[in-house]
C-alpha cells in the first residue's frame, strides 16, 4: 500500500486548503483576541446636552446603526457648548463597558469636516489609558461653526480604533475642518457618520 497515492495527496491538500481559507479570514490572526469584535457592534450613541451657562436641556440621543446607511444630523447652535457621551450596542446589549474594560486597546478619533468645533477630552479615570491618553467616550464640544461653509455638507466621522500602536490627543487642521486625536496602525472597530446641521 502507497502512503502517497493520489487519493491520500488530494485529500490532504484539500485540509491544507480549509486551514489556509480559515485562518485567512480571521482579522489579522488577533480576532480570538479581540474583546470587541467589529461585527458585535450594531449601533453608536452620542447622547448631546447643552451644557452652556443658563441651559436646562436635556440630552439628545443620536443613534447611528452600523450597516443601515444614511447619517443622523446633530443639531448644534454656534457659540453653545455640548457635553457628549459615546455609547456602544451590541442589540439591546451595552458593550460601552467592555470598552472600559479593555481602555488600554481603544482610542476615539473625531473628524470635524467643514465645521470649527473645539473639542475637549473630559474622561474620567474609566476611560484614561495607562499612558494618560483619554479614550474619548466624554468630551466637550465648544461651537464656533456648525457648519463653515453652508454650500457643503458638515459631518463628524467618528471613529473607534482597536489596538493602535501609538495614539495622541492632538488635534490637526484638515480641509476646512479639524480631527481630534491621532492614532498609528490597529483596525477600525467601529465607524460612525453624522451631519452637523444648525
């Protein structure tokens, strides 16, 4: 009996096949380790308050549904301030806290195209990595435009990366636009868009 006839080669090129297909799928060989996994998030919350002097408004909840299309609009007035609060859902499940849990693996990038918004990050010690970057689930909005130029559409791309190899805090001037925090390398976790309307 021949140990490599061809009906064994076949067969075993075919396993070589499955393993190879398999493994090639999983993202970047660290989906097992990944404890928020893209396709667990459904949906992304910022809940907006007005928090300027005099104001007793309540928040506002804008739900983004990951895969649904179309982008909620924020309604934002120039010269207020807003207190914004990011959540994560996975249904009716809160993976906020997983996001907590695992700080040291996240980092929020906030992309103000055609709008001149000063943003603050106002975590507390929760969401504050071990190298003492805020991850971003708080923050301060301070409106100067909604919207600079009223032709183009205004929008916040929101963005939540996991396992970046560096992240800062720093904000930089795109366009006509500012983004809020910069990161180098790890995957998109989560992607959120939004008009700014006013």
């Amino acid at each position: 009996m021949k140990l490599f006839n061809t009906k064994n080669i076949i067969k075993l090129l075919a396993v070589l096949f499955i393993t190879i297909t398999v493994v090639s799928c999983q993202r970047d060989g660290s989906a097992a380790e990944d404890d928020l996994p893209q396709e667990d998030l459904t949906n992304i919350i910022l809940k907006v308050r007005d928090i300027s002097p005099g104001s007793t408004a309540a928040a506002i909840a804008y739900n983004y549904s990951m895969g649904a299309g179309g982008a909620q609009a924020i309604q934002l007035q120039d010269g207020k301030t807003y207190e914004v609060i990011a959540e994560f859902k996975n249904g009716n499940e809160d993976a906020t806290q997983e996001i907590r849990d695992a700080k040291d693996e996240h980092f929020l990038v906030f992309n103000f195209p055609n709008s001149d918004i000063v943003l603050t990050r106002t975590d507390d010690a929760s969401s504050t990595r071990a190298d003492g970057k805020r991850v971003g689930l708080k923050t301060e909005w301070v409106v100067n435009k909604a919207k600079k130029n009223l032709a183009a559409t205004s929008q916040l791309i929101f963005t939540l990366y996991h396992e970046p190899a560096t992240v800062s805090e720093e904000s930089e001037v795109s366009g006509n636009g500012i983004i809020y925090g910069k990161q180098t390398g790890g995957e998109t976790d989560a992607q959120a868009n939004y008009n700014i309307t006013n």
